[in-house]
C-alpha cells in the first residue's frame, strides 16, 4: 500500500523549470546548433573574482562562518540593508526592520506564514510567478488572480473589487516576473492606499530591483513613516552578485511581523547561509560599481530584445524589462505545447505562458516568457534567428 500524500501538495503542479528541463531528455543538439535555454532567471556565471575570494577566506578564517547564526540573519547584514535602503528609498528602515532569508522564495513563504492560513485569500496579477502560487495552493490559501491591463500592469481599483472578508493580502512582483514590466510608483502607492484600507498586506517583491531602467527610486513607500503597519517588502541577493546557488534573500517588515517571521525560519532552516550573508554584504558594500555594469549590460540586452523582436512578423512585445521579455506568438498551437516543439525542431528553451496563469486563463495560450538575462547579445542575435525561420 502506497504511503499517503498530502492532497494539497498532490494536486498543486510541478516546478516549472524541472518540468521544462525534462523536455530536454533524449534530445541531441548539433554541435552547430546548441541548446539556447532562456528558460530560468538565473546568472549563468560565477560571482565575481573579488566575491569568490571573499567567500574563501571566510570559510577558511572565520570560524563562525561555519556555525549557527543568528535565526534572523546576520546582524551586520540587517544593517548594512537598512542604511543602504534607507539612503536608496528616502525613508526610514531599522537593523530590526530586516531580516534575512535563505532567498527570496523563503521570504515569501516566511511572510506568506505569518498572514494567511486554510481558506484565506491573496490577490496575485497575472501572469504571475508561479513559486508564488505554488506555495499558496501547498498552503491552502486561495490564490486570487487579479487580470491586469493591456500593458500588464495591475490596477488597484480592481483589485479593491476582489477583497474580502478572507483576504490577507496583495502580491506585487515590480520589475515584474514573469513579465518584466516595471510597475510606476503611483500604481504602488495605489496599492499601499488600497491595502491600509482595508487593513490587510500589501507584499512588494524587489527581486530585480537592481536592473530596473529607471533612475532614483522606483517608488516612494518607504517616506511613509507607518510603512510597517502595511508593507512588506522582499529582497534576493541572488542575481545582483550572482549568489544563486548561496541562497540569501531579506525581508524588511514591522518588528512585531517578524518576530512571527522567526519562528517560522526557525523551524525550516535555524538560520541562513553563513557564507552567503557573508558574501551578499561585502557585494554590497564592495561591488557598487560593478553592479552598476551588470545593470548596463542587461539593458543592453534589453534593448537587443526590443530590436530582435522587430524581425519577427506577428510577435507581439507584451512586456520587457529586468531579466524577461514576455511575448504573444502567432501560432495556432498553444503555448505549452509550442515550447516542446520548440526544443526539438530550433534548439530553444523558453517557457509557455500556461506556467503563468491559472489554467482556465485562455490567454497564456498564445504567450512565451523569454529570460534574456541568460544569453548575450550574439545569443539572443542566434535566437531570434532561429524563431524568425521557425515553422509549427
């Protein structure tokens, strides 16, 4: 007899990405054709020489790096975070206003924890990134998905329609994933309005926040001196110092909120990585200048994607920014099953819009999520080469 499952993790899908990595098995790519894969959000490379070398010298000089820390995160870091989000948002963060995490998906469910429980609800727009609604459903809180214009972008009027008795709270993802579209601060402050409102979280994840193509601050929540009493605000070191495979994200909240974050980090993880917190706070504390060309470089190939796109007839730019570009195909085939063929017949890993909305949403049928950060300027030239000769 088969051991039981829990039937909430049983019905909710599988990874995505594992999903999509699978449609690579038994597939051969001639050495004049590689695989092109913009499927994850991911830095392909290591972090820089300098980050490499600090991170050694830690795990070979710094005993403590090797020990339980503190559960919510190494106290140099907290600090380090809030004076340098203090200084970048013009408001007012404290060391105990931060805590870290092992990455930004582990702050979204230590923040989603301390909110929602069985038959709550949360407001996502859609397409949504969907770790997001994963964890949601694991949860059994109803993920309630907000449509968002033509353009993408979530408006809180409509939102406010969707509230009720039940509901916890709204999910910003801004730059957005799985779109790239990068929300305005009037929208923002539309959102932190509507959930003051009615008394519930407005969650804001920032994961890319350092490829945004805007100059200055990308909003102005954190001026509000009672921004704890509503915000919630998530962070991922991962892609600005490339710390991927070192886990390390934050949340900056209300005291009282995470002292209820604690207990849940405590219970799934003691504390975070040594030596990822180690290695994020001498990236920010060292590597300014060097993120700043990382930023160059992927608004380059931002605007390589802008210029790609132009030679492929009936491809619709639904979105672009940070690492993704969001895309409608022309095809009569859905999207899902586009992106299988895809693989075989042109060598190209890219994920189907259906990983992005719920399933009853007839419009993921027709789009693509590109992750451009994953390929140069000549990779992305060899891309759209191949879609522009590519016939379903």
């Amino acid at each position: 007899m088969a051991l039981p499952l829990n039937p909430r993790m049983a019905a909710t899908f599988p990874p995505p990405v594992m999903e999509a990595r699978r449609w690579l098995e038994g597939v051969e790519f001639p050495a004049d054709r590689p695989l092109i894969n913009v499927s994850q959000a991911a830095p392909m490379q290591p972090p820089p020489e300098g980050l490499r070398q600090a991170i050694a010298e830690a795990a070979l000089t710094d005993a403590a790096a090797h020990l339980y820390g503190p559960v919510l995160g190494l106290p140099e870091l907290r600090a380090e975070i809030a004076t340098q989000w203090s200084a970048a948002y013009d408001g007012q963060i404290a060391e105990d206003q931060v805590a870290i995490t092992q990455g930004c998906n582990q702050a979204f469910c230590a923040a989603m924890a301390t909110l929602a429980g069985d038959g709550d609800e949360v407001i996502v727009p859609t397409p949504w990134y969907f770790n997001h609604a994963m964890w949601l459903q694991m949860q059994g809180i109803r993920t309630v998905p907000l449509t968002t214009s033509a353009d993408l972008l979530p408006e809180a009027q409509r939102a406010g329609q969707l509230i009720t008795e039940r509901t916890r709270a709204i999910v910003l993802v801004t730059p957005n994933n799985p779109a790239g579209v990068e929300y305005p601060a009037r929208i923002l402050a539309d959102f932190m309005e509507l959930c003051r409102r009615h008394g519930i979280a407005l969650i804001v994840d920032e994961t890319y926040r350092d490829f945004d193509s805007r100059s200055g601050a990308p909003h102005d929540l954190f001026t509000d001196p009672d921004w704890d009493d509503t915000l919630i605000h998530l962070y991922s070191f991962s892609k600005a110092y490339r710390l991927t495979g070192h886990r390390v994200g934050a949340i900056v909240a209300g005291r009282d909120r995470l002292a209820e974050v604690e207990k849940f980090l405590d219970t799934v993880a003691i504390c975070p990585n040594q030596l990822g917190q180690r290695a994020a706070l001498w990236g920010m504390r060292n590597l300014g200048q060097w993120l700043a060309g990382e930023r160059d470089e992927i608004l380059a190939r931002r605007a390589a994607v802008q210029t790609g796109l132009t030679a492929l007839p009936g491809w619709d730019l639904l979105g672009v920014g940070a690492y993704f570009a969001y895309l409608r195909h022309p095809y009569a085939i859905a999207s899902d099953a586009l992106a299988r063929q895809l693989v075989a017949e042109a060598g190209v890993l890219l994920l189907p819009g259906t990983m992005f909305r719920p399933e009853a949403d007839t419009q993921a049928r027709g789009e693509l999520r590109i992750a451009f950060a994953n390929a140069d300027r000549a990779g992305l030239a060899a891309l759209f080469g191949r879609l522009a000769t590519f016939a379903p």
